[in-house]
C-alpha cells in the first residue's frame, strides 16, 4: 500500500531526506542530471548544502517533492525560471525521479502538472523547456502526454562512461 503523498517545494529541513533520493536517483538514472554520483559524493557537506539552498527560492527556482508523512521522498522534480527581462517568459523543468516502488502510480503527471501551474498562475511564465534522454521513454512520453513538443535533438549531450547520451530538447507553450 502506498503511503499518503504530499506534492511540495522541498524545504530546508527535507535536506537530509533530499540527499539520500538524490544519491539513489544518480546512482539509478545517471542520465537525469548532468552531475553524476561520485561528483556529488565527493563534494563536502557544507557544498552540498549550498547547491541545495540554491533552490529554495519558490516559485522561482525549487524543487518539489512527493513527501511522505514521515518526511521521506518519494519522488523529486526542479524548477527554474529566467532572471534577465527579455527570457523571464521562460522557464526550464529538470531532474524529475520517482522511486522505483512508487512509479506508476501518477506522481511524475502530478508533480509536473503542479510545475506548470505555478509557473503559469504564479510566474505568468509563457514557456517551459526541459532535455530528456532520448532513451528515457517513460519521461519522454509523459512529456508528450501534457503538450511538450521536441524542437531539436542534442547529440551526445552527456558521456556516461564510454557510452554518449542524446537528449531530446522539449518545449511546452502555456500562452
């Protein structure tokens, strides 16, 4: 059984929790984040902190979570917008993970749905864009499902070990 999920920008208290989701999502799905897993692990405490703080800026820049009652992570996805007056009609979507036990259940629909809401009601954001691996079906056609069109591919945008990762670039017109 599922536990009750509650979709929210992740706070400066969920930093523990967020570390351990983030650890297993570039242990996992390495092609999510351009940072990888021993990057991330080598970087003290204190830095990890400082990018995570970075995101605690809602509705801006944050990253928002499925959280359990008991503070625990079960899905993750970040959002940016742009600062410089002639790009803040855009915004950028990244590194949406939910756990293997709780896909399929509409978490990454509802979180991502829940992005674009904010972004368009909050931000009168008229865009939103994200890359996704071109081998990622599941996102990619998530994506397509919500109005997400590709407008470019990007070849070999990350090298993960000996082997290149292409990414779809993706866009979504609120306006």
């Amino acid at each position: 059984m599922t536990p009750e999920l509650t979709i929210r920008p992740l706070e400066i208290d969920d930093f523990a929790t967020f570390l351990d989701i983030q650890r297993e999502a570039l242990l996992q799905s390495p092609e999510l984040f351009g940072s990888d897993y021993e990057w991330f692990e080598s970087l003290s405490i204190l830095s990890k902190e400082q990018r995570y703080e970075k995101y605690m800026n809602f509705p801006y820049q944050y990253i928002l979570g499925a959280v359990d009652d008991d503070g625990n992570i079960a899905g993750m996805i970040g959002y940016s917008s742009e600062d410089s007056s002639k790009t803040r009609h855009k915004g950028t979507v990244w590194g949406l993970f939910v756990r293997p036990e709780f896909r399929g259940k509409g978490i990454a629909t509802i979180m991502v749905m829940s992005v674009l809401e904010t972004a368009q009601d909050m931000l009168d954001v008229e865009q939103v864009q994200l890359a996704v691996s071109t081998h990622n079906e599941a996102s990619y056609g998530l994506y397509l499902r919500l109005g997400f069109k590709v407008f470019g591919t990007e070849l070999h945008a990350m090298k993960i070990g000996d082997s290149y990762v292409d990414e779809y670039h993706m866009v979504k017109f609120l306006k």
